[in-house]
C-alpha cells in the first residue's frame, strides 16, 4: 500500500481495493485454527458470515465465543451499546474486571 503524499492523499489505490477484497476469498482455517488464545466472534445476524460458519468457528476452535447482534456487516456501528457490552463481558471473564 501506498504512503501518502499529502494530508488529504487517498492511503489507497483501487488496486489496494481489488487486492484486498481477494484475500477475504479462500481457505483460512490454518490461520483461524493456529492460536489458542480466547476469542470473541460478533456476527451481526444481518451479516456476511453465515451463522452455520460462525458456528463451525466456535465448534472448531476451544476458547471462542459467539455473540450474535441484530446488525448488519458492521456490528460495532449499528449497535454500539449492544458490541460493547458483549466486548465488555468477554473482557472481564477472560482478564478480569477493570481495575482503577
């Protein structure tokens, strides 16, 4: 990816985009099933990812969590409230609760 030139310089070419929509395509298990680290999976049922895939993902990897939103693609958007509570209450039950 490019560096931009100027403040308002587009980071990006259409080039960028193409690139960057084909790496979404394929098979990433190996990559999904390589950390043993807990994970958070928020699907918006309105989404791209199937729930029958969300599910394979949890199933397929010990220590994931699905929370599923009524949202779209991006959960965190349309509804804010609804993805920090979820990204809150993983959090505290993997790390702890906040200290001050």
């Amino acid at each position: 990816m490019r560096t931009p030139t100027a403040p308002d310089a587009c980071p990006s070419t259409p080039q960028d985009i193409v690139d960057s929509e084909e790496l979404v395509h394929g098979d990433h298990w190996d990559g999904w099933l390589a950390s043993t680290c807990p994970a958070l999976l928020i699907r918006g049922t309105e989404g791209v990812i199937p729930a029958e895939q969300a599910r394979a993902m949890v199933e397929r990897r010990p220590g994931t969590r699905l929370a599923e939103l009524d949202a779209d693609h991006f959960v965190y958007a349309n509804d804010p409230v609804g993805f920090t509570g979820v990204v809150r209450e993983f959090l505290t039950s993997t790390v702890g609760p906040r200290r001050n």
